[in-house]
C-alpha cells in the first residue's frame, strides 16, 4: 500500500470518528505554480482553516466535532498533507504567502473568507490581513502565530528544524511512533498529544515522511527562523499591527511553549478592536477543551457576521 493510501486510510478512520462527511479537492494555483489539497466539511457560511507547520488538514477533526453550521475548508499549506511541495527562501516568505492566500480565495470563490489559523496558518492569516486589508472578513488565531509577535522563542523541536540540512535530515528520518508522540506533545503540550486520537497520529506522522514535505519544513523553517529567534523580516512591527482591520480573535493557552499570552498583550493591543482570550492548555488549546474553542470561534463569527446568537 502507498504512502498516499496510509494516510487516507488513516484520514477515513479519523474523520469516522467524529461523524464528518468529508469532500476532497485540489485547487490549482498558476501564480504560484502549486496544487494545494483542501478537505472541506460541513454546510453553511465559510471558513478557511489553516493548520501550523509540520501538521495537515487532518488536525482540525477533534474540533469540527464541536464547530457545527459552517463549511469549512481545511487547507493543506505547500508541503503538508498531500499538497504539493515548495521550497522556501528567506527574505520571501511573507510575500509569497500573501499572494499564495490571495490566489486560495480566488480559486474558493470566497471574497473575504472568514480564518481560522493556528500558529503557522495564524501568521500567514495576519500577515496577509495587515498586507491586504479588508481581503479576510474576519480572523481567530489559535496559539502562538508563529514568527509574528515579539518576544516570540523558537524552541525545541522547531528550532533543531532551523539548522539547513539538520532540520530536513530529521524530518525525514524514520522516527518510531513513541518517539514522534513525544515530539509532538513538545510542539503542543503533553496533554494535546495524549488526548491525540491514534488516527490523527497516524495521518501526522505518515505525512511528516511524504516525499517533499520534510524538504518543504525545513526550508521554511530557516526562512522564517534563526535557531532562538525569528528572522527579523518575520516579525511584524507595531505599524503593520495596527493596518489589520479584520475583526480579530487570538484563544491562546497559558501553557503556550513559544510565546505565552501575557508577554504577547501589548502587540495584540496595537491591532484595532482585537481580542486575547486566555485558556488553560498549550500551543494547540482545541485539544484540551474543544467544545469552549468552538464557542469563542462560534461567537466572534456571529458578531463578525452580524449573525443573532443561538
């Protein structure tokens, strides 16, 4: 059995689980030159999810579970999942995935789509709202959005990921299952990876082995990082903060390894209107509790849309 057909089997079981009828297609991006995979679940107004890096559509699942009246569309960025790879130089990064989510939108037909990021997808969605404004009709980063906000550290296992030819060494290496668990829970929290279904550990650790995926991380992972810190070009200045006209949501954990939410207040003060919601729990807090992260997501797309609560 192919790489390819593991990880849709897994995917299959996973989305069984928590009841998901889910429809697979593939969106052309000529611009860019890239294919990119988009699952899409559920019915009602739109939502485009973006996953963090190293991870795939498939991490989303445990919250859509909760997250119910919307079709949401859980994107696979270039190089994760089943998309196809890229190589990443620095200096290009923001720059490139702005016009890579303009590019996504178009191909959607979704003018200024409602986002949900989690750290990597988090900082794409809040470059591309301070570099195109009114282009995302609303936002709620999850976790710490990667590079973007000061006072951010990379930290193990990202900042080994850092290292030019290390970084995508390890990435492809065959890593037993217990020690990607464990590797994954540094990435989250200890309890987010515990709490893991074995089905979505399946699908992140086949497609971490994809051929193109661990190139694609690890030069992203240099573009955008030094080995403690993040490029300078990555981090957005208050000026660029405060463009972001999008109604924005950050539900964070207090537990978050890379940026806790209290050293992160002043700069998500200086977006207009922004709002900081702290929860027990990691850099991946759904997993801790995803009903009470598909509530806040629920009332900030309500307010956005000018939608009466239930």
């Amino acid at each position: 059995m192919s790489l390819e057909q593991r990880i849709r089997d897994a995917e299959g079981s996973l989305f069984d689980r928590y009841n998901l009828t889910v429809d697979e297609s593939f969106v052309s991006l000529h611009a860019s030159k890239l294919r990119l995979r988009v699952l899409s679940v559920g019915s009602g107004p739109d939502l485009v999810m973006l996953h963090g890096v190293s991870l795939a559509a498939a991490i989303w699942a445990p919250l859509l579970g909760e997250l119910t009246g919307y079709r949401s569309h859980l994107v696979e960025l270039p190089g994760h999942g089943l998309s196809d790879p890229m190589h990443y130089r620095a200096g290009s990064v923001r720059g490139h995935s702005i016009r890579l989510l303009d590019e996504l939108f178009d191909s959607l037909g979704l003018d200024a789509p409602s986002v949900i990021g989690h750290s990597l997808g988090g900082m794409f969605a809040l470059w591309h709202a301070s570099g195109r404004p009114g282009k995302i009709g609303s936002l709620v980063a999850i976790g710490d959005p990667g590079a973007t906000l000061p006072g951010v550290e990379v930290k193990m296992p990202l900042s080994i990921l850092t290292v030019r030819g290390l970084g995508r060494a390890v990435l492809a290496a065959p890593t037993p299952r217990s020690t990607y668990l464990r590797l994954l829970g540094q990435g989250t929290s200890p309890a987010a990876a515990q709490s893991m279904p074995h089905e979505l550990v399946d699908v992140l650790h086949l497609a971490c082995r994809r051929k193109g995926n661990p190139k694609t991380v690890a030069s992203l992972m240099h573009a955008i990082d030094g080995f403690r810190r993040p490029r300078p070009e990555t981090l957005m200045s208050n000026d660029e903060l405060s463009r972001i006209d999008t109604p924005t949501l950050f539900y964070w954990g207090r537990d978050d390894p890379f940026l806790s939410p209290q050293r992160a207040r002043p700069s998500v003060a200086r977006i207009p209107g922004a709002l900081l919601h702290e929860v027990d729990g990691g850099h991946a807090p759904w997993f801790e509790n995803p009903e009470d992260c598909a509530k806040w997501i629920d009332e900030h797309q309500r307010a956005a849309l000018g939608l009466n609560p239930d």
